[in-house]
C-alpha cells in the first residue's frame, strides 16, 4: 500500500540552516576573533585566512546539510497513523496514531508569513522527551495543516463509536452525533489594546531580561575590555555618584522598554476559544501562535496576583495540563491578565465541573508565628555577621526582620483554604497570591506535614500535588489546624476508596458535580 | 487524631542507617586526620585537635545512633485497598497520602549494601509525584509490590 507522501515547504531548508547557524554562531565568533587579531604575515596563505576558509566551509556544510534534511523529511498516513520519516545520516521513522495525538499546535514565524505557512507541533499525551513535541513539521502549507488536523478528528470518531454502541442506553451516541454537529468555536477571552499596554508594564519579564544580560556578560566576559572599562568608569565616578546613578537607572529603562516591547509582539492579539473539547490560544504578533489544550488534560487552574497589580484588581489566570514537557509546555496562561472581579465567570464558562469562588476559611491565630519564625535561622547570623564585619552600618541589617515579620503576617492573613464537594481551593502567598483550584481526581498525592513545634501548637500544613507537563504543580496551606488538615486527608481518602470500588465511575463522577 | 500506619519498616533498615552513618563518619574522620596533620605542620593552636575530635564524636553520636534511631522510629507504612499511606521525616513528620488509582507503576531496587542485609527500597510513582518505601524484607517488598500493582490495576488512565 502506498500512500502519497508529502514534503515540507522548501522554506524549511532556509529555517534549517538558520537554526544550525544560530547553534554554531558562538563558536564561528571564537574562531573568527582567535584567528582574526594575529597580526603579520606567516606566507603560507591557508594559515592567514584560516579563519576564512573554516567559516566558509562551515556555512557550506550546514547549507548542504540544511537541503538535504529537507529533502529527506517526508511525512505521510497510513493506518490512522502520522508517519513521519526523517534523518541526514540515520534514518528515523516515526509513526504517531492519529487517536493519541492530544494536539496540535501551530506556530507561524516571520518566514512562514510570506508563504502562509505554519510549523506544527504534534503533542501526544506523553510526550516524553523534555524539549521537543513527538513530532515537528517545520512548515508546511495550511490546506496540509488542516488536512492532517481533519485525519486525526476522523480517526477520533472512529474510536469513539464502539464504545458509545456499548453503553447501555442510545443516549450518550446521540449527544455525540449532536456534539459533531454544532462544532462551533466560542470566543471566551481576548487581551484588549489597553490591558495589553498594562501587561507589558507590568510584566515580570525584566527579571528574565536581566538575568538574560548576565548570561551575555558571562558568555563574552574574556571579549569585553574590563580594564578600559575601569578605567573609564573611574573617570565617571569623578564626575559624581549622580552621573553613574542616572547611567544604571538610564541602564534598567531600557531593559525595561526592551521587555515591554517583547511582551508586546508575543501576547498581541491575546484569545482564547473554545471550541468542542480543545481551548485554543493564539497569539502574537512576528510570531503567530496557537496552541491547544484539550480540557481533559487541565490538572489544575491557578489565579495568581502579583503585589503590582493586585491593587489595581488584576489578576492572571494559568492552567496546568498533563502533556508538554518541564516548566514552559505545562503550565499555560490562559488569562495573562483579567480583572480579578471577571475571573470567575470567564472560568467558569470554561470549567464547568470546577467552582471559583474564594476560599472561605482562614487559619487559626496561633499558627501565625510560624510563617515567620523559621526565618530568623537564617536572618541571626547574617546580621550577626553583618554587623561585626561592618560595624556601624552593618546593624542596618536589623532592619530586615520588620520586613520579614510583615511579610510572614502578610502570608498569614492571605492564606485560606476550602474544600467543595470533590475540590479543593488553597490561597497562599510567596509574594505573589495564588488561588489553586484542584479537584480529587487530578490531586496525584497529599502530604500532611508537621514539626515537634507545629504539633504543639496543633497546626499541620497541607500540600496537595497535581501532575503538571514531567512534573509537579503544588498547593499548599501551611499551619493550618492539625484536626482540619487531618479533615482534609480524609476527604481525599473517601473518595478514592469509592472510585476503585465503584466500576460506573463516569456515572459516579456526574452525580457527585450535582 | 488520625491513627498512625500501621506497618514499621524492618529492624534491619536501622542496621543499615546505622553502617551508612558509619561510612560517613569514617569520611569525616579522615578528613579530621588530614586536618590533624595540617595542624602538626603548621603548629596550629592544640586547641584545634580538640575541636576536630568534637566534631567526629558529635557526628558519629548524630549519624550513627541518633538519625537512623529517629528515623527508624518515625517510617511507618500502610498499604491500604483503595490507598497508600506513608509517614516519615526527622524533624518535620510527612504523611503522605497516594491513592491506589493515581498509581502509575512500582519498582523495587537495591543496592549492594541493601543486598547483603536482604532488602529492597519500594518505589510508587503517581503521574506527578515519586514516593518511596526506604528499607523493606525482600519478599516483603516483592509480595507489596505485586499486592499494589494488582490494587492499582483498577485504576483508569485519566491523564
């Protein structure tokens, strides 16, 4: 049986070589400067353009090499499987069935614009590997994206049937035969030009940029002349504090507008829809993406409050699914920023098993010293130290514990927690505020934990832990009362005792929302 | 009061915390050897060779018979039908709570010492989370393995 097979877009030999350019440019440099400053002339002309004849070659190698992987990827469908065949040297094949393919996403880059093209990257339901989806078409056509996207929704139907001719009443076929029939999309969210303009300003992006320029400096430390720079720096502090002052705050505007302008390209056109089974976000401005998550791989939905917009009644809402890999994949802002007051109704139109509402019991008073008392274990030596090594200034150090305090007693009175039929909401605060919604079923493992000290004043923390891409995502609530964390180990207990037990678990699952 | 699991851990585990720490102090005491020797070179303060025999007598009290006492006294377990339920920890007392149906496989290893002392470490990993069960009898841990996968069996793949 041979089936037509396709080929990428010839665009992708361009992405290619670029992509292996960008990997081998740190290299490139080194070599180009190492070879560039000799100075004088040793005769032999292989040696003296040395550096020439190696970038060049390279930048052959990885052409040809970029051709080629085009060539040789081929992707086709045979047996209700995506089968993908690629490799310069080793030849992979890849097959992925149509009815384990959770999503597919789209991402569409400066490049594929012109062509109107898209990448897609297929996600399976365990995808294992950390950093790539199962399977990455680097660009294809958007007819083929749709045709590959209408294969794996025929193959899905397929499955389905028997299992709803099993069932004992016809109902559950017709509701499905209904639900392919109003397959229509519901727009539930979109980020406005205005709360755009305040999510960029807001962002917590200038950390990630910071961090990003020190990797810089760390990289080229040896290219980069401190000695010069001292030297000028010297001449500037004798210009005045004032001069090197405005120079760093000058310094962290421009990281600053640097950030909003990046959040401004990656969430421009900011929505969410909804559509069937999948929510579907798209965004971006140069680089158009589009992601899916089907709503039965979300493990757990967070509000989270940063001390910067929570004044100004701002929120954003993320979502942890099952697939994606470690951190970025799994955890998806749903809603990058959203008036706290409109949370709950937006979430609920999409989550109608959960129920948003704030957690309504607080923690008992006598708890609330621990929230910051294990910090004077660090905090008595680091003053400590602080003060005898500097001495009349170091005691300013003292003033960390007020702020310590403050911010325990800030963790205190924020924390809440509720349990509502087979949910679970925590609120907690490191410095942001976060309400975590889990529900039993998602909640992997509960933990109760408890210190010599925690048990004599009777209090217990709560962790509950929901599966997020490869790892984790954790609610907790710390020192809450010891009888209502053991309260809480209960619940989870008698509802898993009933879910094993129980065979008509659906069944048993619809009910128990009721 | 919630009662405790109720299955201890076996009385060999100590044996082996105890050997653990035993190696760690040995460590430790020669590094204080070489350290001693620094001291005879240089002509460091005698007061030196005492703080260094502190340290190790403090370290083996600690590791050798203090830790592995606690510990040992603390890990209880208990393998439920529908649930696992483990407690542990030194200073903070962990209770941890793993439903049969979010169990996504169980292993059993060990490693030499564990070997000679007859023993296996039981792991049982959920879609998110790793636990596991430090110093169980071998066919303890094997009939506890078989026992939990077959429990865990009913449970439906849901993520």
């Amino acid at each position: 049986m041979s089936e037509q097979r396709y080929r990428l877009h010839w665009v992708t030999a361009i992405i290619e070589i670029l992509k292996a350019l960008k990997e081998a440019i740190l290299p490139l440099i080194v070599v180009f400067f190492a070879n560039g400053r000799r100075e004088g002339d040793t005769g032999l002309w292989y040696i003296d353009y040395l550096s020439i004849i190696i970038t060049g070659s390279l930048l052959i190698i990885l052409s040809v090499s970029g051709v080629i992987k085009w060539l040789r990827f081929q992707y086709w469908f045979e047996d209700n499987e995506l089968r993908i065949e690629s490799g310069l040297f080793v030849r992979k094949k890849r097959y992925i069935p149509f009815e384990r393919i959770q999503s597919l996403d789209y991402t569409e880059g400066i490049f594929h614009r012109p062509f109107k093209l898209v990448k897609v990257s297929v996600e399976t339901a365990g995808s294992s590997s950390l950093k790539k989806s199962e399977g990455e078409l680097t660009a294809i056509t958007k007819e083929a994206a749709s045709q590959i996207e209408r294969h794996m929704t025929e193959a899905k139907r397929k499955r389905k049937q028997p299992i709803s001719d099993d069932s004992l009443n016809g109902e559950p076929l017709l509701e499905e035969a209904l639900e392919a029939v109003e397959e229509k999309a519901v727009k539930v969210f979109s980020l406005s030009s205005k709360d755009l303009f305040i999510l960029a300003t807001t962002s917590g992006g200038i950390g990630v940029i910071l961090s990003g320029v020190a990797i810089f400096l760390s990289q080229f430390g040896d290219l980069i002349p401190y000695e010069w720079m001292f030297e000028e720096f010297s001449s500037i502090i004798k210009f005045g504090a004032l001069i090197v002052g405005l120079a760093a705050f000058a310094g962290l505007v421009g990281v600053w507008i640097l950030s909003v302008i990046m959040t401004f390209f990656s969430y421009y056109a900011f929505t969410v829809t909804l559509e069937e089974e999948d929510i579907i976000i798209t965004r971006g401005l140069l680089e158009k993406k589009r992601v899916t998550v089907p709503l039965k791989r979300v493990q757990s939905v967070s509000v989270i409050q940063n001390p910067l917009r929570q004044p100004f009644g701002y929120a954003s809402v993320s979502i942890h699914s099952a697939g994606g890999g470690v951190g970025d994949g799994a955890k998806i802002n749903l809603f990058p920023l959203i008036k706290k007051k409109r949370v709950q109704e937006r979430l609920e139109a999409i989550f109608p098993d959960y129920l948003f509402e704030e957690p309504l019991t607080k923690l008992p008073p006598r708890g609330k010293p621990f929230f910051y008392r294990i910090d004077f274990l660090w905090m008595l030596p680091v003053i400590g130290a602080l003060t005898y090594f500097f001495f009349p200034y170091g005691l300013l150090s003292l003033l960390i514990i007020p702020v310590i305090i403050a911010l325990g007693q800030w963790q205190y009175r924020s924390s809440a927690y509720t349990i509502h039929d087979n949910q679970l909401t925590m609120r907690f605060r490191g410095i942001s505020l976060q309400t975590a919604y889990m529900t039993r079923r998602r909640i992997q493992s509960l933990e109760m934990k408890q210190s010599y000290f925690n048990k004599r004043k009777q209090v217990a923390s709560i962790v509950a832990s929901a599966k997020s891409g490869m790892g984790q995502h954790r609610g907790h609530i710390h020192f809450m009362d010891e009888a209502e964390a053991e309260r809480i180990l209960t619940w989870y207990e008698k509802r898993s005792t009933r879910k094993a037990t129980s065979s008509f678990q659906l069944a048993d699952e619809s009910l128990e929302v009721e | 009061m919630r009662p405790q699991p109720a299955n201890q851990i076996s009385r060999k585990g100590l044996k082996v915390w105890r050997l653990y720490g035993i190696i760690q102090t040995s460590i430790l005491t020669l590094l204080a050897i070489g350290f001693g020797v620094l001291i005879y070179i240089n002509d460091w303060s005698t007061w030196l060779y005492l703080a260094a025999a502190a340290v190790i007598i403090i370290d083996s009290y600690v590791s050798i018979y203090l830790i592995p006492k606690i510990r040992w006294m603390r890990w209880r377990y208990e393998v439920r039908e529908s649930e696992i339920e483990l407690q542990h920890g030194l200073f903070i007392v962990k209770r941890t709570l793993i439903p049969m149906v979010r169990v996504q496989h169980v292993d059993t290893s060990q490693g030499p010492i564990l070997k000679k002392y007859g023993l296996a470490v039981i792991t049982i990993s959920t879609a998110a989370t790793n636990h596991s069960i430090p110093a169980l009898e071998m066919e303890e841990a094997d009939e506890l393995r078989n026992r939990i996968s077959i429990l865990a069996r009913v449970a439906e793949d849901d993520v």
